[in-house]
C-alpha cells in the first residue's frame, strides 16, 4: 500500500516532541506501508508566507550552453542549451521543516515529481534523485502524460494552479493584483493541485490530508473536488488517524 503524505499530515507524523504518530512511524520503517510525498509542497508550499510575495514576482530561470555531445537511441546530439529552474534562487527549506524530511526519510519516505515548471526551482534539499522514486523510462512516460492530462482537468476546475492564475500569476504585482493573504494561499491552493495530481498519476492508494478546505473557498481539497476525485480517478481520502487506524489494524 502506498500513501501520499500532505504537508499538513507527514510533518505532524515527524514531529520530534510527539509519540501520537507513533504507530505510522513504525509502519513505513518497517515498509508495511510506503510513503511519499510531492515535491512540489518543497517547491512552492516551503516558501515561508511572507516571502512569497517577492519569491514569486518572477519565475526563476537559468540558461546554460553545455556544447556536448550526447547520445539517445543509437543517435549522437550535439546539446547546445539547456534551460530550466535556477535552483540556487530557491530560499532552502525552513530548519524546522529540513530536521522533520531527515526523519521521513530515514523511515523509507520518497518523493513524487511533480510537474516540470522550468521557472520554479527545487531546494538543495530534495536534489538527490535517490530520494525521489524510481521509475524506467517508460513508467516515467506513462506518468508524465497522466499527470499532465489530470493537471489539466484540475486547471480547468479552477483549483489548483489556476488559483495562482487568478491571482496574477508571477506577474501579479506589476499588475497590481496583488493581496498578500490570498497570494499565499493561491500558492498553497497549487501545491494541493500538484500533490492531487502526483497521487493520481502514481497510481498511489492512499491520499493522506489534514484539508478539509472548510475555510479556503474553493479548493482542489473541497467536499465537491474530493468527490469529482473519488469518483473519476478513485482517490481515497484518509487523515492521519484513519491511516493511524488502517496500519495499526
């Protein structure tokens, strides 16, 4: 069985000053259960609130000329740019956060890709692919176009990404639609969109979550998404103290 972790589920079962999860913890270190959680809740979601009106006013993007020579299929490239996510942009993860993903992975935790935004960059913490499950080639390909295919379905609902759209996007403030408060959450509203979409594209069983969405509007996480969710893509919902129940069974 494999869950998906919520940031608001897998840091609460990581917390050092607390034995509630103990159960959970106990069942990933002995692989009873995996785990796995999105990158994009480090992508995105890490970035402290009030930083993330300024981190997002751009997208953060490096071009590089290689000028070597690579080989695909038999065939010989010669790879002249590359362009994609300045990593080094990225303000790292808050210490707190980086002690609790230490734990998760030490207990067998691995994390999903997301979707390949070139102008959002990954943190220093999650650049070791070994953390991250592995996939051949062709498993990679059929989850890429599932997760892009459901992606686009959440866009289309308004949820998700398009939370951040509507807000102006990184270009919200020249525009001048910029709200502090809401600007944060649409950045939280599209790492749930990435985390939903991950678990569906993963196959994953489980998806673990703290959001009820009670107080967020519309949300990728709201009683009528978790049932267009449950019922086109069978997404399991569960909290922690349903998984606490079901590994504990």
């Amino acid at each position: 069985m494999r869950i998906s972790f919520d940031s608001n589920a897998w840091e609460q079962v990581f917390r050092s000053d607390t034995q509630e999860y103990a159960t959970i913890r106990s069942a990933l270190v002995a692989r009873k259960v995996e785990g796995v959680i999105c990158e994009a809740a480090f992508r995105i979601e890490a970035v402290r609130k009030k930083e993330r009106v300024a981190y997002f006013a751009q997208p953060h993007m490096e071009v590089s000329f290689p000028w070597r020579i690579v080989e695909r299929d038999g065939e010989q490239y010669v790879h002249l740019m590359s362009i994609g996510p300045a990593d080094h942009a990225h303000p790292g993860l808050p210490e707190v956060q980086a002690e609790r993903l230490k734990l998760a992975m030490s207990a067998g935790i691995r994390l999903m890709r997301g979707l390949a935004w070139m102008g959002l960059p990954s943190p220093s913490e999650i650049s070791n692919s070994e953390a991250f499950l592995q996939e051949t080639e062709s498993e990679r390909n059929e989850r890429e176009q599932r997760q892009i295919d459901v992606s686009a379905e959440i866009w289309g609902r308004k949820v998700g990404k398009q939370a951040f759209d509507a807000m102006g996007g990184w270009q919200a403030i020249r525009r001048g639609q910029l709200h502090e408060k809401r600007f944060a959450k649409a950045c939280a509203e599209w790492a749930d969109g990435e985390l939903a979409a991950a678990h569906v594209a993963y196959r994953n069983d489980i998806l673990c979550t703290e959001d009820r969405a009670v107080a967020a509007g519309v949300s990728i996480f709201d009683r009528s998404h978790r049932s267009w969710l449950a019922t086109e893509y069978g997404v399991r919902f569960a909290s922690l103290k349903d998984v606490a129940a079901i590994v504990g069974a």
